[in-house]
C-alpha cells in the first residue's frame, strides 16, 4: 500500500466529502433557523438533477447556465415547499414538522415517478469535464477539480454572507431567538425563506454534481446521500455551518479510507460504518464536533 | 368459501352462455398472472422487455384461436416495484385470481424467491423468465421452473471463455453483495477459473445502493499484475461501474453475467468509454432463422423497436412453454399444468434455446452467448457449451 495508493484515496474522500458538505449545510441552515429535520432535502437534490439533466439535454443550456437555472429551480422548490408545507406548522412539536418532511419527500418522489417514471437515467455533460488531469501522481477527471473548487468556493461565501453581511446577521439573530429577532425590527418569514432558498439550492447544485460524477440519475437517488448529509449535519453539530463543512469532510474522507485501507471483505459495509459512527458521534459527543447545545434556545 | 363460489358461479355463467350465445363466446378464458418490475429501478430495464414478451406471445397464441379447442389466454400483469414485498403482495393478488393456470415472472433470483414461495403454497406452477439461479427449484419446491440457464452455467461459460479465449491469468472479481444473483454468480466464476488454473488477483464488494466506486477502483489501479475484472453486478450498477472503471484510465477487460444486457451499459459511460466489455446472455435475439426471426419481427411489429436485449425473448419463451404444457397436459388446472412442465422434453419453438428438464432438474441446459462491448456497440462474440 504505497504513498500514491493513500493519496488517491484522499482525493476520492475528499470528492466524496464536498459533495455531502454542500448537502449538509443546507440541512443544517434549515434546522438551526426552524429546528426542523428537514426529510425532503435529499429529494431537493434529486430535484437538482433532474432540473439539470432537463436543462441541458431538453432545453440545450451550456452548463455554465445550467448551474444557475439549478441553483434558482433548487432555491424555488425550497422557498415553495417551505411556504406549504412546513410554515403551518410553526409552533407545532418538532415531530410534526418531522413527520410533514417526510411526507414532502415521499410527495416528490412520486411525483417524479409519476411523471418521469423510476427508470434509471443517463445524465451526460460537456465532453470538456470529463478531460483527464494528470498530476503525475495521481490521475482526476475537471469534474472532480469542479466539483471541489465549486464547493470550496460557495461555502467560503456563505461564511461570509452569514457573518459579515446585515441578513446574514439577522438570519443568525432569527437562529437565536425569533421573539428578539422580531422585536428588533426583522421579518422572519423573510429569513426562514432565505434559509430554505439557500439550503435547497445548494442541495440542487450537489445533485448537478453528483449527476455529472456518476452519470446516472434515478428519482430514489437522494435517499442515501441525504441521509449520510443528515449524518454529517450531526457529526459537525446539527446548526453550525462550519460543523456541517467539516461533517460532510470527515463522513466523505472516511468513507472512503473505511473501503480503502480495510481487507475488501469489508467494503460493502460502508454504510453500517456510517451509521454505526452516527451513533458513537451522538454517544461521545451529543452536540457534535462543533455544536452547541442548541435546545436551550428561549 | 368465497372463491369456491365465485368460480361457480363462473361456470353456472359459463353454462347459460354456452345455452345462450355463440360456443366460441362461451369459453372460460386461462388465466395466467405475469409479475414484473415495470415502473422501478435498474430491474424495470430487463422486466419491462420481458413482459412486452409475454404480452407477445399471448397475443399472438390468442390471435391464432387460443389453446384448448379455442379457449383465450387473459394476462394479469401486476407491476412489483423494485420491492420484493410488493412482489410478495402481487404474488398473493395472483395466487386469488380463480382458476388460476400459472404464473410468470423476474428477472430476478431474490424476487423470484419472494413470489414464488406462495405459488408453491397454492399448488400453482411459477416460472421465471430471467432469474437464474439453479438453487431456486431446490429452495422453492416442485412448483418451481425456470427458462433461463442457472448462473452456475454462465458464470462457467465466462470463466472458460476469459481463460481460453481471452488468455486471463490473474483477475480481479467485485461483487454486489446485497443480490442472491451476483454473490452466487461471483462463485460460481471463482470456482471454475481457479479450477482451471487461474489466480483472483483480489475480491471486492459493494452494496446496490452505492454509487461511488472510486474507493474500489483505486483498489484495483493499486493491485499489481491484474488482467481483467470480473464485475458481478445487476442492472443498476453496470453502466456506473464501467464509466468509473475506465475514467481512471483502467482499459481491463471487464467481464460480467447476464445483468449487463441492459441498455444502461452502454448510454451511461457512453461509447468511448464502454468498450473491451464481455458479457454472458441468453441466445441472442438477432439472429435471422427459426424461431428467433419470427420473434424479432413480431415484437417489431407490435412494439415498433428491436427487442431491447436477450430479457423480451425469455419472457416470450417463458408463454410460449406455459402455453405448450397446457396443450400436452390438455388442462389448463394447475396440477396438470405442474406435471405437463416437469415433463417438457424438447420445447423447440424457444428463441433462447430448447427447453428440456432433464432428470427431474427444473432448470434448462442451454447454451451461453457471449456478447462483446467496442465503442458502445454489443455484439454477438460466441456461444458457449461449459464443461460439466
């Protein structure tokens, strides 16, 4: 097991890791700002793909475009489920909310069954992303480079949206209290919204990805990656947006190293890893790596 | 006893029509159950060819005046949804259709498990058009047949053909370990290309569910002295497997069983990248003489398009054996039906190959077709006998 063997298998984490990133910190925009375990997200960026694969191979946008439409189709099913489904119940127990999530996500994946049927679909892109790139060490594909870079570089902005930003901080203030927050002149319809419209259409953009990564999409794809994002919510600290970057990083890395550095007998429990690391996380650490306590909220 | 009712007062139906109408009106139809995965999953890509299949050859038995002196051939088709408690359930919808000849069915040996199980219960013959594994009679029971050759055949042919023909020494096998199919299937090749003399450079697996491989992949790049990859996979992996195998750079042989006929092969690497691919199939559905020339241009006819692979003319094949068994037993009851079947000599009019159970076995022995893979074009490479 040499140095390179290690090192592609990082990179491949790492790929792996940005994709559950940029999925989990939507789910954990949603519930620090509502406190909603938000079932549906996984099937938001199945929505992504599908948006996409119609933008391009419908509508014959180039790609660039395509990631735009996706990103503001994405932002809008968040927006409209958010609006129908789940602002109705604010106030309600948190198992209500729970429970109306779950519904969303069954809702939508009949829907594109319905509507598209459950068959397995080809999901092609521009000739150009699928150049190989070659380090002399290792070997990866402008998909992989794009997929990294373009995670990198939305959640570098959505640091900074949050932190430095006016509605970003009063996003936050809603996040801590919304009595206050109301009090201290902030619409909070107007930020809850926000939450979803980002946290979806980032979900969207993962879904592009994943799309693009693997070249088949189905209307049941989401479930997985949604919930490993939910895992990885948890790991970094259901809330924080950092904890759910640096989740989505150590659930990705490993993952990936799991399969990689064990005897192959194991590599088919991959999942039951995941899972079974959920548990330890929440057993060790119950607020996660980066989390705080966020049931004391007034 | 509600269905004890039901079906008399079908026939006390059946015998004033007989008193009343035309004879030809008055038959009782023979009810036949057909249950698939139509509308989920990687699966519906061999399920839905092999229905079309089965609607074909009733159709086309009905449209030349039925079986038994005129009586119709009335399909039930029940879609499972990828879910094997749905084919449970549709299993259970089946067996209570009244006077219910026989049921047809997956592509799929743990689906085939799952409905079979409850024809054996009601004393109704359940063959399947596409699952293959040769321990299904055994773990069902004598209900239970089988068109398709078992995978230990395939499996077989391939490890025969990648030592001999292809010249492979040392491979590489992965296997989907959530599939009866593909785990017996990775055996059965194991067994056979170490027996002739071959070494398994190293064995993977994987779930269905996963869709990235790169982890196995990086595996397989670090593995020295490997000359090709046996990929023991359903339909739902088969194209991502090849696309992510070749996107590294890794131009193996990749070999596989029947799971690989689907069109997802091919579209979803697309052609540059799917290509030096073998797989086992079931006698080819191309060919210009017999039975197979008259199958193709019926499903042309009716569906407008080629059969889509090898799994339309095993759902063909699978009516066409029910419908020749109730002629010889000259009953459409479900026992005779059972002994007609186990009795099926030489049933010659099949696209895949003669039909015969042999011995008491209930799965056929056939010939293998090996297909080959160049630039996302399938081919007719050759066909395979395995050594016993």
């Amino acid at each position: 097991m040499g140095s390179a063997y290690i090192l592609s298998q990082i990179v491949n984490g790492v790929i792996l890791g940005s994709m559950y990133a940029l999925i989990a910190i939507g789910f954990t925009m949603i519930y620090g700002i509502v406190r909603l375990i938000n079932f549906a997200h996984g099937d938001i960026f199945t929505m992504g793909a599908f948006t996409t694969l119609a933008s391009l191979a419908l509508i014959g946008l180039p790609f660039p475009v395509a990631l735009v439409v996706v990103v503001l189709t994405g932002a809008l099913f968040g927006v409209v489920i958010e609006r129908i489904a789940f602002r109705p119940m604010r106030g309600a127990p948190q198992v209500t909310g729970f429970i109306a999530s779950l519904a969303v996500a069954i809702i939508l994946e009949n829907l594109l069954v319905m509507t598209i049927s459950a068959q397995p679909r080809v999901f092609l892109v521009p000739e150009y992303l699928n150049r190989l790139v070659s380090t002399g060490v290792i070997t990866i594909r402008v998909i992989d480079l794009a997929i990294v870079a373009l995670a990198i570089v939305l959640m570098i902005a959505l640091v900074f949206f949050v932190h430095f930003t006016k509605v970003g901080i009063a996003m936050r203030a809603t996040a801590e209290n919304y009595d206050v927050a109301r009090l201290m002149g902030i619409n909070i319809d107007r930020m809850i919204m926000l939450a979803f419209a980002i946290g979806s259409g980032l979900a969207a953009v993962s879904g592009l990805m994943w799309g693009s990564k693997y070249g088949q999409i189905s209307p049941f794809m989401g479930l997985l990656p949604g919930l490993k994002a939910f895992v990885a919510a948890v790991i970094g600290g259901v809330g924080s947006i950092p904890g759910a970057v640096v989740g989505g990083y150590v659930l990705g890395l490993s993952e990936v190293l799991f399969v990689g550095l064990l005897p192959p007998e194991y590599s088919g429990y991959r999942n039951a890893f995941v899972f079974g690391a959920l548990i330890v996380v929440l057993l060790v650490m119950p607020n996660g790596l980066l989390g705080r306590n966020t049931e004391t909220r007034a | 006893m509600y269905f004890n009712w039901k079906s008399k007062f079908a026939a006390f139906a059946a015998s004033m029509a007989i008193a009343g109408a035309s004879p030809a009106v008055a038959q009782e139809p023979i009810n036949i159950a057909a249950l698939y995965n139509v509308s989920s999953g990687g699966l519906a890509s061999l399920d839905g060819p092999s229905l079309n299949g089965v609607k074909l050859k009733a159709k086309m038995i009905n449209d030349a005046g039925g079986l038994l002196d005129g009586r119709m051939i009335e399909l039930t088709a029940i879609d499972t949804k990828d879910d094997t408690r749905e084919a449970a359930t549709a299993a259970q919808r089946a067996v209570a259709i009244p006077a219910l000849a026989a049921g047809i069915g997956h592509s799929d040996t743990t689906f085939a498990l799952a409905s079979a199980a409850l024809f054996q219960t009601a004393g109704i013959p359940f063959v399947t058009s596409g699952a293959t594994s040769p321990d299904l009679p055994a773990m069902v029971g004598d209900e239970m047949f089988l068109v398709p050759f078992g995978d230990d055949v395939q499996a077989h042919a391939m490890a025969e053909y990648a030592y001999e023909t292809l010249g492979l020494r040392n491979v590489a096998v992965w296997t989907d370990n959530a599939m009866d199919y593909t785990t017996g299937l990775s055996k059965y090749f194991v067994e056979r290309f170490t027996a002739l003399g071959g070494t398994i450079a190293v064995q993977d697996v994987y779930m269905t569910a996963d869709q990235d491989f790169s982890a196995l992949v990086a595996r397989l790049q670090a593995t020295t002295g490997v000359d090709g990859v046996f990929a023991s996979s359903g339909p739902d992996t088969a194209g991502i497997i090849v696309k992510q195998i070749r996107e590294a750079g890794i131009s193996l042989p990749i070999m596989a069983g029947d799971g690989f006929d689907t069109d997802l092969l091919t579209s979803v690497p697309g052609p540059t990248l799917s290509t030096n691919v073998y797989f086992t199939t079931h006698a080819y559905v191309g060919l210009e003489t017999g039975p197979a020339e008259t199958f193709r241009k019926a499903y042309e006819a009716e569906y407008g398009i080629a059969p889509e692979n090898a799994f339309a003319a095993l759902g063909y094949d699978a009516m066409g054996l029910i419908a020749d068994a109730i002629t010889r037993a000259g009953s459409s009851d479900p026992k005779a039906v059972t002994e007609a079947l186990a009795a099926t000599a030489g049933y010659a009019d099949a696209v895949t190959g003669t039909i015969a159970y042999v011995d008491g076995s209930r799965v056929p022995s056939k010939p293998v077709a090996i297909m080959h893979v160049v630039d996302g074009a399938v081919s007719l490479d050759t066909t395979v006998t395995p050594k016993s």
